[in-house]
C-alpha cells in the first residue's frame, strides 16, 4: 500500500527530538498515532468547515459514482491532514495508495505509481510541494487528462507512448500552500485549509484518545492538557501519552488535574505550552537584551543554539503567540514576554523622558 517509503511533514528539525511540543513526529511516534486516528469523518474532531465542505464533495461523489475532484489539504504540521487523506478513501471505500513528493525522485517513480493506479482509487502525496519539478509536470496531465506518457527505450531512440489512466482521486497534503505552482494549485478541485484547534476542541480530541487508550482522564486534565498543546492535536495526543506514563509509574494510575501538572513539570512544558528552549529565548531577549531589538545570531548565541534552529523551531510559535515580534532591526519582546516571566513590562520606547 506505501509507494516509495512515506515521509510525514519532512521539513528537517534539528531540534526537538527531546521536546514534548514540537508539531513534526518521529517514525516511533506515528505507529503511536495510527491507534488514535479517528477513520471517519464524524469522528474527526473540530474544522467544522474543511469537514462540512469534504463531506459534500464526498457525498455528491458518491451520490454520481464517479470519483471526487482531487483534493489539496494544506494547514501546519500535526494538524490533521494525514487523517483526512484516509478518511477521504475510507467515506469513498477505495483503497489508498501513499507516497510523498520527496519520496518521489523520478518522473518515472511517479508515472509508474500512476499506471498502477487503478479505478476509483486515492493517491495521497503528502508534502506536495516538495515534488520535483519534472513530476509535477507529469502529475498536472495525469490529474487533468488522465492521462501519463511512458517512456520507453533512452536516449535518441526513446519515445513517449501516452497512457490513458482510469479515474482516481489525487489527495494532496502542503505545510506550504504558498509554495505550491499556480498550474499544480489550479488542478484541485477543492482545497481545504485546516487550523490550529480552540482549547475546547483538543479536550474532545484528548477525551476520546484517552477513551481509546483505556486511561481515566480527569476534565480538568483534559483542560489542563489542552491548553499546554499549541493547538495541535498531535501535540496533545503525545503530551496524553506522557501524563499517562506519570500517572502509571508515579500516581496512581489516574489521570488527574494533579497528575498533569506533576508530568508537564517533569518535562519542561508549562503553562502556555512552552518547552525549555522557547523560555531561554524569551530569557535572552527579556533579561540579557532588555527586550530587543537584537539580531537572530546574537540572540542565538545567547541560548547556545544555531541561528536557524531558534528561527524555525523556537520562534514561529512565540510569534504567533504575540510573545516576540520580528522586526527590520531585529527581535523584540512585547509585552505578554515580560508578563509571562513574571517580570514588569517596560514603558513603551519613548515615553521614558516624556
Ligand atoms: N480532528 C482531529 N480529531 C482527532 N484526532 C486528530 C484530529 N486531527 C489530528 N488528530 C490526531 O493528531 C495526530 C496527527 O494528525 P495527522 O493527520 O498525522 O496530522 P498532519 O498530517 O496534518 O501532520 C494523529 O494521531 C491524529 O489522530
Ligand atoms: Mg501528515
């Protein structure tokens, strides 16, 4: 069922395998996640619009007997598009094929997944953008003719002999939308754009993985446990496993209010869902530079990280928060930084002398 070995989400951190609340997961982590997918629409919690708009393309598909429009899923890591690519064949009842744009090296690898490909089936390709140019080539033809030409013979010999495809259903899954080409864009019929989950939404999600898991959760730590996820229910899902294990080898096996504090305690991620390496640059920038501005690599020296891992890994989080801006001149801290280190807020620049 897998074409070329899948990869999830590839952009490469260098940080994190030892952090609770970064949004890419590790091989070991997604058999963890397979157990917790919901497999059909109405137990996907949240994105009442993305679930709403699939479910008539879905409905209407079937309703025709023809396959649905291909379908682009783009939003962050960790935030569901994996699961809807396979709830798509499991509501459609076709069988899914998976690959991934860098798995795919070859235009060939490509066509040769596309001539297998049969009736009605699903071809999920996660991380879309990253597909080679020449197979992006291939795949517009074959998603709007239906059509792929093989290459037979090489060199001057070589011809191409046209194929025509029976219909199928491109699932494509995008980190980065914007970075997808106008013509490829232009071939999905319907493109959902999925978003950081409420608090309350990841409390259904961690009320029914623990259901699944056999584990007693508390609502309160269900609350608890939410609101420390960054609105992301991979995030929460793995920081559920980690209070399980506390309540397991250190309580008494239920998952309280008390428990969920004593475990996010043990692993460094506090009450807005920061990790050690996210207070460090909040630190750096609020008590070493006095909130800024100051360039990345200084900042960066500052904590001990490489520049590039404090800005793909520690900051787009903190920016989104409100936490840190980015400026021409440099980071600054606002105002909720100081708060959130218990420190006082500056006055704002200018008002110091009047
Ligand atoms: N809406 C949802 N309801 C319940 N669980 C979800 C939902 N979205 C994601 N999850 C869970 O979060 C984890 C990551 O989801 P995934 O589909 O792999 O994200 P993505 O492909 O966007 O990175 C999976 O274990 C999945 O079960
Ligand atoms: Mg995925």
């Amino acid at each position: 069922m897998e074409v070329g070995g899948a990869e999830e989400d590839g952009d490469v951190e260098p940080y994190g395998a030892e952090s609770l609340v970064r949004p890419v997961a590790d091989e070991p982590e997604r058999a963890a996640e397979a157990a917790l997918r919901p497999r059909r629409l109405d137990e996907f919690v949240g994105q009442r619009v993305v679930r709403d708009q699939l479910s008539l393309v879905l409905q209407a598909a079937l309703g025709r007997g023809r396959a649905p429009d291909h379908v682009l899923l783009s939003g962050p890591p960790g935030l569901g598009k994996t699961t809807l690519a396979m709830i798509i064949a499991a509501e459609l009842g076709a069988s899914l094929r998976v690959t991934s744009g860098p798995a795919i090296q070859h235009a060939g690898d490509l066509a040769a997944v596309l001539s297998s490909l049969e009736e009605g089936e699903v071809l999920f390709i996660d991380e879309i953008h990253r597909l080679a140019r020449p197979a992006e080539e291939l795949l517009y033809v074959a998603m709007e003719d239906f059509r792929v030409d093989v290459i037979v013979g090489k060199g001057a010999g070589a011809s191409a002999i046209p194929l025509s495809l029976p219909p199928f259903t491109v699932v494509g899954a995008t980190t980065r939308a914007g970075l997808l080409p106008a013509p490829l864009r232009d071939r999905f019929g319907f493109t959902g754009h999925l978003d950081f989950y409420d608090d309350a939404e990841l409390e259904r999600v961690l009320v029914r993985s623990a259901g699944l898991l056999g584990v007693p959760l508390d609502v309160t730590a269900a609350a608890e446990i939410a609101s420390r996820s960054r609105g992301t229910p991979r995030i929460a899902n793995r920081l559920l496993r980690r209070v399980r294990d506390w309540a397991q080898v250190r309580g008494d096996g239920m998952l309280s209010l008390a428990a969920a504090r004593s475990a996010l305690e043990v692993y460094e991620v506090d009450e807005r869902g920061l990790d050690r390496l996210d207070r460090s640059v909040l630190d750096a920038l609020c008590r070493r530079f006095g909130g800024g501005p100051v360039g990345l690599t200084t900042l960066a020296v500052a904590v001990g990280e490489e520049p590039e891992t404090v800005e793909t890994v520690a900051e787009p989080f903190l920016v989104r928060e409100g936490l840190i801006g980015r400026t021409s001149r440099g980071r600054v801290a606002l105002p909720p930084a100081w708060e959130h280190l218990g420190l006082p807020v500056p006055p704002p620049a200018g008002t110091l002398f009047g």
